[in-house]
C-alpha cells in the first residue's frame, strides 16, 4: 500500500459521520477474533483461535525485528556524543550516548 492510499484510507474514515463498530475495529490486515464460533465445534473454536494467535504473533515478531534494525541503523548512523551516567549502576558500561541513547 503506498503512502497516497493510506491518507485516501485515512481521508474516507474522518469523512464518515457515523462510523460502524465493523468501519472502525475491523479490517482486512488484522481481522477481529470472536468469542465464540455458532455452529462450530468446540475443537474447531479452539483451532481458529489459535491460528489467529499465531498470526498476531508472527506479525508482532515482525514488528519487533523492524524496531531492531532501524535502531541499529541509527545507532551506525549516530555521531555518538558520549555522557557518563552516574545513576546507572547494574550495567556494564556508564556511558551513555545523548544523540541516540545506546550504550558503550
């Protein structure tokens, strides 16, 4: 998705005046979990579930490794102004950097 149908996307939501519980929590990406499956069985409630886990957490890993790289990157990039920080006293270096706030 670019960025110009994401402001569209964002555009046609603020335009709605009286948006449905569907309009605002649903969504193709990340679809809603239910409570209960009428006409399922109890083991087929259970599966579903549980697929619906695993998918949320593949997505939040994913997530988690996106967060990590682009902190390093910014790590690589920074100039590092280092600072001694007297209140740190359970690792292993005191030094900390002002621009991007890793560690030495």
């Amino acid at each position: 998705m670019s960025v110009k149908d994401e402001w569209q996307t964002l555009n046609e939501f603020q335009s709605m005046v009286n948006p449905t519980g569907d309009q605002i929590m649903g969504s193709v990406r990340y679809p809603r979990y239910q409570n209960s499956y009428p006409g399922r069985s109890p083991q087929e409630e259970l599966s579903i579930l549980q697929d619906h886990y695993r998918e949320r957490c593949r997505d939040l890993s994913k997530l988690k490794r996106l967060i990590e790289e682009k902190q390093r990157a910014i790590e690589r990039a920074c100039a590092h102004k280092w600072q001694y920080d007297e209140t740190s006293r359970d690792h292993r270096s005191r030094y900390v950097c002002m621009i991007c706030g890793t560690d030495r």
